[in-house]
C-alpha cells in the first residue's frame, strides 16, 4: 500500500496528529529520522498547521472543497432550466413576426418585425417599415440579452443604423422598446409589437 492509496481525509489526520504532535513536544525520533523544534514559535506554529489539517481531515476536503467544475454544471443547469420547462433559455420561444408601430419625427408608423432563433441561440431577424411615400426593410442582428424578456439588438437599412431595445411580455407575444442610432437610445422613438397567431 502506497501514500497515493490512502484516502485524502485520513491521510489528513494522520498528517495533522502528527504536526501536532512535534509542536506539543518539539522533539520527534523514528528510528533515523528526527526533528528537534526548541523555540515556542516554530512549535506553536507547526501545531496549528496540524490543527487545520486534521480539522480538514474530519470534516472531509471534498466538504471544504467541492469540485469547482461539478458546481459550474450546477449552476448553468439551474440558470438554463429556470427560464423555460424545457431548459432552454426564454428568448428561444420569441420566433415569429409581430405587428406593431415605430415612431419616427414625431409620426407612428405601421411595421412588421420578424425574430428567429437558431439552435444556437443566435437571434437575427428583419424589418418592414410602411411609410407614407415608401417601405423601408431592414435587418437585425448582433442581439445581446439584457436578461429576462429584454433584449438589444443592431438595426440596418438604407436610412442608416443603430439601436434597438426591447422588453417583452410575461407571455413572450410583444414587446414594446425604443430605437435610436449607435451610440443612444431615443426614449420618444417607439417600436413595438404582438405576435401573429
């Protein structure tokens, strides 16, 4: 039988009931190998280090110090699952096409937005805006979730680019947020919508 064949925990304690034992006395001899402490520092100090390690010992290292690896499965298991009975996030319910308005100069106009959700959980989508001399389409994309039911997404056209932030509902079938250009958002541009049954 090897060191390495001992369990981690009475290893521990024999290590500590050891260290423990050269602070009480400050001598320790076993046939030709021998230690010899005469001041009260080394000692006392070489006795709490056997204290902590059979305290460890009892207790269990794998009690003090689960595996990090096993709670970060932990952990992103409950995050995913929380969100939606399947376990995967809630903005993978958000596909379709909602019908809604956006405000632009101080008009509301009529438009149709269209999300989708790969299995990856990249969300991309496009945009159709009814103006009055004209429809102007464009494409989002580089979405970021702000967390539950908010997200950001990039805005492109013809007219130029910028930012979109929305928030949907309980439910995920609308949501309502505003638009502006790349570096802020306008709180008077509007942009809406529900979802299509």
């Amino acid at each position: 039988m090897s060191l390495k064949d001992i369990e981690p925990d009475i290893l521990l304690i024999l290590l500590g009931s050891l260290f423990i034992l050269i602070g009480a006395s400050g001598k320790l001899f076993i046939e030709k190998f021998s230690i010899a402490l005469a001041s009260i520092g080394p000692r006392l100090l070489v006795s709490i280090l056997g204290l902590g390690m059979l305290g460890i010992g009892i207790v269990g290292p794998n009690k003090l110090f689960p595996d990090q690896s096993a709670v970060a499965s932990t952990a992103s298991q409950v995050d995913s699952s929380s969100a939606h009975p399947t376990g995967r996030p809630w903005f993978h319910k958000i596909s379709g096409t909602y019908t809604g308005i956006t405000t632009s100069a101080g008009a509301d106009h009529p438009v149709n937005t269209t999300l989708a959700v790969d299995a990856t959980g990249n969300i991309t989508g496009t945009y159709v805006i009814e103006e009055p001399k004209k429809t102007l389409g464009g494409k989002l994309d580089g979405a970021k979730v702000l967390g539950p039911g908010s997200i950001e997404l990039d805005w492109k056209d013809d007219a130029g680019r910028g930012k979109l932030r929305i928030a949907f509902s309980e439910d995920l079938n609308s949501f309502s947020g505003n638009w502006g250009g790349e570096r802020q958002l306008a709180l008077n541009h509007k942009w809406t919508g529900s979802k299509r049954q």
